[in-house]
C-alpha cells in the first residue's frame, strides 16, 4: 500500500509540473526559463518514476496481473 501511495505522488507531482508549463508557455516573456524548469523537473520525475517501477518489478514488490 505504501509503494501505490509513493507512485500515486509521483504521477500527481508530473502531472502538476506538466500543468505549470502550460501555465508558464500562456505567459512566458523573452528571456524567462520557468518554462525549461517545468518541464526539467517532469522528466526527471518521470525517469525516477521508471526507475522505481523496474526496481520495484525485480524485488517483486509489484506483479504484473495475468488477463
């Protein structure tokens, strides 16, 4: 239970980095990076995110379930 709470704020932390940019592109001025930020810090989350998905697929702490 604790790991789906850690990837549930994982996905709410990208998906509010995502809405920041988009917030950033509507009003950004010549010369301002928030935007470059914005979108630094998702991909860097989400590249944690695959990370601890892997790891956590080896350990077998998730399991992929059968259809």
């Amino acid at each position: 239970m604790i790991f789906k709470t850690i990837i549930l704020l994982f996905l709410t932390s990208i998906f509010f980095c995502l809405g920041t940019a988009v917030v950033f592109l509507l009003k950004q001025k010549p010369g301002q990076t928030q935007l470059v930020k914005a979108l630094t810090a998702r991909i860097t989350l989400s590249i944690i995110l695959f990370i601890l998905l892997f790891i956590a697929y080896f350990l077998g702490w998730i399991t992929p379930h059968n259809l």
